[in-house]
C-alpha cells in the first residue's frame, strides 16, 4: 500500500510540472503582443484564400497597372497604321487641288474644246440632200481684187471616185475620195498651210476626221465634206433637184483647223456677165462664223449648177472674186 502512493506521488509531479510550465508558455504567450502579429500573420494568409476580402486587394495589386504602362506604350508607337489613319484625312483635303485643276483643265484643254463643234452634229445631215454627179470638167477663172491673176477647178472622175483640184482665192486644195449615196465622200484633203501643205484624213473605218495640223479627230458624218468638195456638193444638189437650194443648207466641213457645221443660204437669182456670155445663176452664201471671211458662191443651172463666180471677203474689208472665163471638158488620166 505504501508503495503505490509513493509510485503515484513520484508520477504526480513531473505531470504538474509539465502542465506548470504549461500554464506558463500559455501567459508568456497571451502576455506578449508579438507573438500574436505572427499568428496573425500566418492566419490571413490561411484566410486570405478563403475570405473575399482577399479579392478586393487584388485589383489594387500593381502587375495590372504596369502591364497598359510599359508594353502597350511602346505597341501604339511602333503601330505605323495610326499615322496612316490621319493620312486618309488628308488625302481629301490634298486631293482637292489635283480635282479642282481637272475641273478648270477641261478649259484648259481648250486645244479639245477648241472642237466644241465637232461633236455636234450638224441640225440637217447632208445625206439628206439628193444628188446628182457630173461629169470631168475643168473652169478656168479670172480674178478681180488684190493681185488679180488666175485660178480653175478641175473635177476628174470615173463615176465613183474623184480628184478635185482648186486653186484660187480659197487657196490651193486637192481633195481626193468617192461617190456614194449622200454625193461627194473626200477620203483625203490636201490644203496649202503656211510655207508648205497639211493633209486632212477621212477615216471612215473609224469614223473620224483627222485634221492635218494638230493631228485632232472629230466625227465623220455621211455627207462630210471638205472645203472644195462643198462646191460641187452644191452643185450636185442643184443638179439633182433645186428645190432643195430654197432652204438653209449645213454641211459637216473638215480642214486643217478641225471640223465644224458651215451654212449656206439662197440670196436670189442674179444674171452674172463672164467672157462666156450672160449667165443666170442662183447665189448662196455661206454665213460667216468665228469671223471667217464671207464667201459667196454663184451656181448657173444652164451650166450643170457649176460654180462660175466665188467671192471672198474679208473682215478687213478686202474682196476677191474669181469669175468663170472658159469651160471645157477634163483630159482625164
């Protein structure tokens, strides 16, 4: 018996020696502040994964702030697109001079405005007009006026093509072609222009005119005709029915300096006194435009409606006539 309480005394106090210590640990603990930081510590770190506070200081957290600071910075400046993006807008403001210029280069390309009339078409189409073809002819004529001298027409033909030779008060022209419906069909015109000459294309595989100085087209039209060539259109329609000659007649004329609408009006019956006998002729004029000199052509119906007196006159007032002084028939090639 006395042994057992000795065995327990013995266990008894190392036992309350360890929960004095214990105890003391446990005051030491609770005493001192620091100790309780670091258990706070490590408890919101614990907790900082679990407790939804942790995640309103994540946004505070820097990593998202730096990442539009650094990177994108130097992304938007090596980004060359951006400039481009104000280039468009400036394209238009510097796009308006080049259209604005175009605007007024129409006018200036008045070397092709200077053919306004080119393309239009005359109000009535020669081809509308009936004719009559004649036969090879040669006039000679007589000039009255500055210088004076001499001047003829020669028409050769074999019935569908021709070669006509005027040199006069017009100037000197060959015009060469063929015959077809609407009369006379010029091909190629010779003019004298300057010092030397300048020829006239009638292109009518590709319906143009293409006139010998400046090289410009303008339409070919069926009944075209070039400055001698209208002569005998004249009197081919006189030929083929007078009536014809009682209203305005327009032409679809080609030359050297392009090609524009010339009209011709009747201005009466006159009896005209050449070295051939009194002739009566019918006299038309051509309206004068863009100050051309005034021409006036005069037809004797008992003379197949040829041509026997031309008269020019000038804006300075200066006036030629060439008067018809024989008629005889053309030696042809």
């Amino acid at each position: 018996m006395t042994v057992f309480v000795f065995r327990g005394r013995h266990l008894l106090l190392p036992t309350l020696l360890v929960l004095s210590l214990a105890l003391h640990l446990l005051a030491i603990m609770w005493l001192d502040p620091r100790p309780a930081p670091r258990l706070a510590a490590t408890g919101p770190l614990t907790v900082t994964l679990a407790d939804p506070g942790a995640s309103t200081s994540l946004p505070a957290v820097a990593p998202p702030v730096r990442m539009p600071a650094a990177p994108p910075a130097p992304a938007a400046p090596s980004a060359p697109p951006t400039p481009p993006a104000p280039l468009p807008q400036d394209l238009p403001a510097t796009a308006e001079p080049p259209f604005s210029p175009p605007t007024a280069a129409p006018p200036a390309a008045s070397d092709r405005a200077a053919l306004p009339q080119q393309d239009t078409s005359p109000p009535q189409r020669p081809s509308q007009y009936r004719t009559a073809s004649h036969d090879s002819v040669r006039i000679d004529y007589c000039v009255n006026g500055v210088n004076g001298g001499d001047a003829r027409l020669a028409w050769e033909t074999d019935g569908s093509s021709y070669r006509l030779e005027l040199d006069g008060i017009l100037g000197e022209i060959v015009s060469e072609g063929g015959l077809d419906d609407a009369g006379m069909s010029p091909r190629r015109t010779s003019e004298q222009w300057g010092a030397g000459r300048a020829t006239t294309v009638f292109d009518r595989a590709r319906g143009q005119i293409v006139d010998g100085v400046t090289g410009r087209s303008a339409q070919l039209l069926p009944g075209s005709q070039d400055a001698a060539s209208v002569l005998l259109q004249l009197a081919s329609i006189g030929q083929a029915d007078p009536d014809q000659l009682r209203s305005r007649l327009a032409f679809w004329v080609g030359g050297v300096t392009g090609a524009r609408v010339v009209y011709f009006e009747t201005a009466g019956q006159e009896s005209l006194d050449t070295r051939i006998g009194t002739l009566e002729t019918v006299r038309l004029v051509r309206l004068a435009d863009d100050g051309a000199p005034q021409l006036e052509v005069w037809l004797a119906p008992a003379k197949a409606w040829l041509p026997v007196q031309l008269r020019l006159s000038g804006p300075d007032g200066a006036v030629r006539t060439q008067t018809v002084c024989a008629i005889s028939a053309a030696q042809t090639n």
